[in-house]
C-alpha cells in the first residue's frame, strides 16, 4: 500500500484503541487484551460513538473497512492466529451506506481567481498544471523536466500532447507509470517558467533528472508545500474553498466536456488514462453529471456545446501569467478578517 494509506488506516487503528482504552470495561485492563476479547457489538459502539462525534457516513464506513481489514487480519499466520475466527466472518458491513455526493470541483474562472491569489509564478504555473494535466498533488514533485513533450517537434497545429506521469504508489509501493494530456497552452507557460533564471541557471541536477518544478529557492517543490501555496492563496480570494483536489476534480469536468471524444463514453475512457484510474467504475461518478451542472460548465450559457480545452488553458495563461522581471502583483479579493 502507499505510505499515505498507511497513515491512513494506522491512524484509525489507533482511533479505535484511544475508544478502548476509555471504555467503561474494557478500559480495565491492556489494550492488548481488549483487542483480543472485542466482538461486533464493541465495534457497533465505536461506529456510533463515530457518529456522535459528526463524521460523515464516508468516514465511518472508512473506519469499518479498516477495523474488518485488521481484525480478518488477526485470524493469519502473520498474527499468530490469536483470534480464532474472524468477527466479520460471513457478515456484511454494519455501518449506514454511504451518500455518493458528486466530486467538487473548481471552474475556469475560480481557477484564475485562485491564482491570481498566488505570489509568484512558479506558484500559479503549478496550479494551472494540476487543473490542466489531472495529476495528483502528490504526483507532481515527481515530474521531471526531461518528461515534457518538446513543443518544436509537433506540428504547429497540434493543441494537446502525450505527458508522462509516475503516478500513484502501488502495492509494494510500485509506481504506476501512465500518459495524461496536456495543452499547448501549458507547455508554453512551463517553457517560459524553464528559461527562467531560477530555473535554468540551477545546475545541482543531472540534466535527466532535474525535477520540472523547483520552488523559489530553487529546491525540489514538495506535496505539503503545494498545498500549503493553495491554502495561502484561497485565504486572499473570495473563493470558499480550494485545493489541489478541487483542481484535478476541474479537470475530470472539464475534459467529460470537451472535444477528446466524440460521446460521453469517448470522454469517460480518456479521462479514466488521464486521472489514472484502475477501474472505469470509479471514473463513472463524473458521467453522472447532472444537467444544471453541465449548464453551469459551458462559457455562455449554451446546453450541450462543445467547450475546447486547449481554450481554457489560454485564457488561464493570459489572465495569470506573471513575467520574471515584473514585481508580483497580487490582487487581492475579498480579503478575509478575523
């Protein structure tokens, strides 16, 4: 599993022992001990303990599946068999099924004011990328200079290109390489970013393995700093909310709307290679966009049309591109007080 889903379900393991070890009975004695003498209606007692505390069915569930996973556990010869039976044996989950909600996401426009929220534009080139391109936050540090599509060998006409990602870790934490698309558009704007003296006159990388991203210092960008950058900017709009995966979410959105395929079903197997996706079933959600919503997508109103991608990505180039030598500007929208 990835080091972020381990994180994940160890920190809900221990959630479960913290409940243990304040239980009015099995608080008496080794969390240990506790673990082994547990049965369904202790669970029952933590999922709705979960529940008062106001996490959402999705959490819960989450909880569930983790605890089912480790208690299954208990019963292999890795654990030393100490439970004889698994406590889900035969049983389905006892938790409320979770409410599907549609991905949220961010528009064009919300976009611009996000970045126009950003410093510098290493910053707001990053944002554009993740909108543009559908990488995870945490796929991004990963990309390398040497990944790009050189522009001058494609046809002056071709408006999209084929990027190499390393994806998302695996099993075993085994990196799942793919291709997503990314826009004429993008690519100008990391080519200007890569000339800059930031960027080019740092010489600490073999030239195949320079990261296509450095921050400000000139040192590798990171996950924690993206996100830090995108919680920064979003407290100096006017936007509710954003974040890297509100961004990817954009993109899922945009390209279900655009010219890639000639139907949905076209779009929905691109965006599947473009999100990296294993399964076309967990693309789906985003066929089922209501229609208030694909109203809402398109530029002037108009049901149905067909939006261009490698549009979108001009206009959030034009209305945020910061040159090198100017003094950042930031345009300042509805600040915050308090």
């Amino acid at each position: 599993m990835a080091d972020g889903t381990l994180e994940l379900y160890a920190g809900r393991i221990r959630d479960f022992c913290s409940f243990l070890e304040v239980h009015k009975v099995f608080g008496q004695v080794r969390v240990d001990d506790a673990i082994l003498a547990v049965g369904l209606p202790v669970l029952d007692e933590f999922y709705r303990a979960c529940n008062a505390k106001g996490l959402g069915s999705s959490t819960v569930r989450g909880y569930e599946v983790v605890l089912k996973m480790f208690t299954d556990w208990l019963t292999t010869e890795e654990a030393n068999r100490v439970k004889a039976h698994a406590l889900y044996e035969n049983l389905g989950y006892r938790t409320a099924t979770p409410s599907k909600r549609m991905p949220r996401y961010l528009t064009v426009d919300e976009v611009i004011t996000l970045l126009q929220g950003m410093h510098w534009e290493v910053q707001r080139l990053i944002g554009h990328f993740i909108f543009d391109t559908g990488l995870r936050v945490s796929e991004v540090p990963r990309v390398l200079k040497s990944d790009l599509p050189l522009i001058e060998q494609y046809p002056a006409t071709q408006m999209y290109f084929p990027l190499f990602v390393r994806g998302s870790k695996g099993h075993g934490g085994e990196i799942k390489e793919r291709y997503t698309i990314i826009s004429r558009a993008m690519l100008v704007r990391l080519n200007r970013y890569l000339k800059t003296r930031t960027y080019f006159t740092n010489h600490d990388w073999p030239e195949a393995a320079k990261p296509a991203f450095l921050n400000t210092y000139g040192e590798p960008i990171t996950a924690e700093a993206i996100q830090k950058c995108i919680a920064d900017a979003l407290g100096r709009t006017r936007l509710t909310a954003a974040s890297p995966h509100r961004l990817r979410h954009g993109t899922a959105y945009s390209v279900m709307k655009s010219e890639h395929g000639k139907s949905l079903l076209d779009n929905l197997v691109v965006l599947q290679r473009v999100l990296g996706h294993s399964q076309l079933s967990t693309t789906e959600i985003y066929a089922h966009i209501p229609a208030p919503v694909l109203h809402r997508m398109t530029e002037d109103g108009a049901q149905g049309e067909i939006r261009f991608r490698f549009e979108e990505a001009q206009k959030i180039l034009d209305a945020t591109y910061l040159p090198e030598k100017k003094q950042p500007k930031v345009r300042k929208i509805g600040v915050r007080i308090g």
